[in-house]
C-alpha cells in the first residue's frame, strides 16, 4: 500500500519515468539586468555636525528598528605585532558601558528582548543594536553608551584575554583553521594579513586596557563613522535623535588604514606540510595573492572565479575532482577582497594517500582556467547564478543597509547596487579571458597540507623542495611563526 502510495506521489508531481512535468530539465532561466532591488525612496542619505555620515532605510513593515555605528577601520589598520587588537577591543566594548557594567548591560539588553554585538573585521568595526521600535530610546541609548562610553574595566579584559586564547589555541585543533592560517603568513609575511583577525596566542600577550583605549580613540571618531537605521523609524525623526545621542563626539584623527601587502606573493611556489600524524584526511590549501574590493577587475573575477570553482556543483573543480575522479566530497575558491589584495584561495578534503593527486588536479584545472578560460556558455550559467543569489541577499532591510554601509566603507558608489546586474551582464568572453591571465598566477602559490608528513611530502616533493612545520598543538605561538 505504501508502495502504490508513494508510485502515485510521484506520478501525480511529474517524476515519474516518461513524466512530461520535469522541471528540473527546461533551460535556465536568463539573467535579466535592470530593476532596482534597492528601494532607493525609501533611503535617506545625511551627515551629522561632527561629520558622521548617516544612512536611514524607512520599513515599516514590521514593528522592529535595526542600529549600527560601523567605523572604516577594522584589524588592517592594527600593527602586526598587536594582532587581535580590534577584536579584543570589539570584546571588551561588550562588558560594560556607561553606567552599566558588563552583567548590567547584558540585563538591560535582556530585559527589551534585544540583539547587541559589536564586531571588528579586517576593514571595518561595528556597534550594533536591535529590537521593538518602540524600545527605540532605550536601543539608541545602548548604541550611544557602547560606542562613546566603553568602561574598558581591567577585570574584564583580563577575562577576555584568557577566554580568547583559549578558543585560539582550541581553533587550532582545527585542520581547516590550521591550514587557512599557515597559508595566510606564508601569503604575506611580515605583513599584517599574516595573522588572523583574531590574533595569534602570542601577540595577544602584547595586549590590555591601555591599548584597547588607544585603538578606540583613534578608530571611533565620528569622521570615520557611519551611523545607520533600518526598520520602522521616521527618517526626520530619528535624525534628531542621533544628533542629540552623538552631536557631541568629538572629531579626531583617523587611524591608517593598511599597509599594500607585498606584490606579487608568493614570489614563487612554496610548499608546506603541517604534520598531523594523527589524521586521515588531509587538510589542503592552494593559494596566492588576490585583489582588492576596489579592483575594476572584481565582478569579472567574480565571475571567472564562479566558473573555476566559486559555484559549487556546477564548477569545473567540483565536475572534475568530486564528479569525475571521486576523489573528494567538495571542493571550493575564492577571493577575499579587502580593502587592500586580500587572498585568493581553493580548499579541499580527501584521503591522505590521494593528497597528491588533488593539488595535481587543482594545480591542472587552475591553469585550465587560464588556458581555457570560460565559454559563452559557462558565463551565463555564472551570470544567472550570481545574479540569483544577490538578489537573495538583499531580501531584508536589514541586508540592504548592510550593503549600503559596505559600499560607504570601501567608498564605492552609491548606485552600485542598482547597477550590479547590468555590470554582471556586460562582461564578455574576452573580458573573462584577459581577467583570468592577469589574475590567476598558478606557478606562484603556496601549497599547504595539513596531515601526516610522513605520507605527504613523498607525494609533494617532486614539485620542489618541502618544508614540514610542527603542528604546535599548544598554539604556544601560531601561524606566522614557523620557522
């Protein structure tokens, strides 16, 4: 009974064998350009006395406000040596402000139902705040105490300290943290880049009070502030209300944004094995340098990247590695676009016996990408692709002010979501091909393998000399330390 169940299921939904309801077979539909998915009407643009710019986005569909305070500098503008100072700090603003300290902010959020995080990522650092609209003074209040009046208690940094060093030293337990972090410093040492956002166990002794308060008086000014709401707010209104909570914000110099990473890197191949004998899977990473979030190149990248290997199922390294040599369950690239060349990275998992073959085949189809670049036909498969999924991420009001704010961030220009998809669709096959010569450099990488280098490096050392790192599971000093 089950059986003829189910056999009229899928009779009934076209799945049947012969089935004529198969929609899965009809061609893709094509990317169409044009259509705001921005209601710009609705966005109100001004800047505050002090200088801090504001972006409002008026939605009142549901009862709810969005508040963010997102300053233009983030761990980029931080010396290499005091790596993991911007989200220390991010951490310690968390733990008390103004009036309150850590235990009674955390009450004052609990008791409105709210949202409260402040963050801090390679180009930027975030306040923000949400919840009911009608909670909106006590939400402003939060938002305005955490950003200007951080208390930075002792107390509490030190617990922020301990408990960051030791989610670092647990991180790099990880293969995949291990290995991303490994290939980071060997992509840029000596620069800033080579140690995580979070620091490493070693530079976060170099760190307290004193310079968590630094850090935030040179990056919190309201010159390099964007102050943003989304939600149900009138636009008028809430502008009072921002300049009465920072009206006051002193204006102040701004700290410097990135040192350019060194260029090309690598200046050759480099292979590297970190050694995990007690793993079965290998950990692998092929990477070089990339380009910044301003490149003129990036939605070409973009695109070239989505082709290679940035689009999942339907990649060139996923149809090959996974869907023809089944040697692997997924496989992935991508760029990381800063403010400065972030890296450009493809990754992947597989047995440690075939670990060999893989970075052969990701090494073939890296060139491939090149000596091949994509088709006519392999671009509007990407163009649909991307297209499809930046719409979807901008489905919420809280999405298209947080792209908003990033074009303010990187200052691009303001109609840059408006004109994404035409941008998406003017890229041609010439354009793709001289895209993936100029960016795509596989004979300099670095190779970085996370297992038993015992079983690895007789598989790598015939693509030149390989150097075995200890796996320093203690994370007594972490990546970018390897002698």
């Amino acid at each position: 009974m089950k059986f003829c169940l189910l056999a009229m299921t899928l009779v009934l939904v076209g799945c049947a064998p012969g089935g004529s309801n198969r929609s899965w077979e009809e061609p893709r539909p094509v990317a169409v350009p044009g259509g705001s998915l921005v209601p710009s009407e609705k966005v109100t643009r001004s800047k505050l006395g002090n200088g801090a710019d504001v972006l409002v986005l008026e939605d009142h569909r549901l009862p709810r406000v969005v508040l963010g305070v997102t300053l233009r500098r983030g761990a980029g503008a931080v010396d290499r040596d005091r790596a993991g100072l911007a989200d220390f700090t991010a951490a310690l603003m968390e733990r008390g402000a103004g009036d309150r300290g850590a235990l009674e902010l955390a009450r004052t959020v609990d008791e409105i139902g709210a949202s409260f995080a402040v963050s801090a990522g390679w180009d930027s650092m975030r306040v923000s705040v949400s919840g009911l609209s009608r909670d909106l003074d006590r939400l402003l209040e939060i938002l305005a105490d955490t950003t200007l009046r951080p208390r930075f208690e002792a107390s509490e940094a030190a617990k922020v300290l301990a408990e960051q060093t030791a989610a670092l030293r647990k991180a790099l337990e990880d293969p995949n943290v291990r290995a991303r972090w490994e290939t980071s410093g060997l992509l840029y040492p000596g620069h800033r880049y080579g140690r995580p956002v979070s620091g490493t166990p070693a530079s976060l002794e170099n760190l307290g009070v004193s310079k968590a308060r630094e850090f935030h008086g040179h990056v919190f000014v309201p010159g390099n502030a964007i102050l943003s709401v989304s939600g149900d707010v009138d636009p008028t209104e809430i502008r009072k209300q921002l300049e009465r909570r920072f009206g006051d914000w002193k204006p102040g110099a701004v700290a410097p944004e990135a040192s350019a990473p060194p260029s090309p890197t690598p200046g050759a191949m480099e292979i590297v094995v970190v050694d995990r004998p007690d793993l079965t899977q290998a950990r692998i990473f092929v990477a070089q340098g990339g380009i910044p979030r301003r490149s003129p190149d990036r939605i070409a990248a973009i695109l070239v990247n989505s082709v290679l290997g940035g689009s999942g199922f339907s990649s060139r390294l996923m149809a090959k590695i996974r869907g023809v040599e089944g040697l692997v369950y997924g496989v992935h690239s991508g760029f990381a676009m800063r403010r400065r060349a972030g890296p450009f990275a493809m990754s992947t998992s597989t047995r440690v016996a075939e670990a060999g073959r893989v970075v052969d085949l990701l090494l073939e189809e890296f060139e491939g990408i090149r000596q091949r670049p994509p088709t006519e036909a392999e671009l509007a498969r990407v163009k649909s692709f991307v297209t499809g999924r930046f719409a979807l991420n901008l489905e919420t009001s809280d999405a298209v002010i947080a792209s908003l704010v990033s074009l303010n961030v990187y200052d691009l220009p303001e109609d840059s979501l408006e004109t994404y998809r035409s941008r998406v669709a003017a890229v041609d096959t010439e354009g793709a091909a001289r895209v993936a010569r100029d960016v795509f450099h596989p004979e300099n990488v670095v190779i970085v393998v996370v297992g038993p280098a015992a079983e690895l490096v007789p598989q790598l050392e015939r693509r030149g000399g390989v150097r075995v790192v200890p796996n320093d599971p203690a994370g007594a000093k972490g990546p970018g330390y390897s002698p």
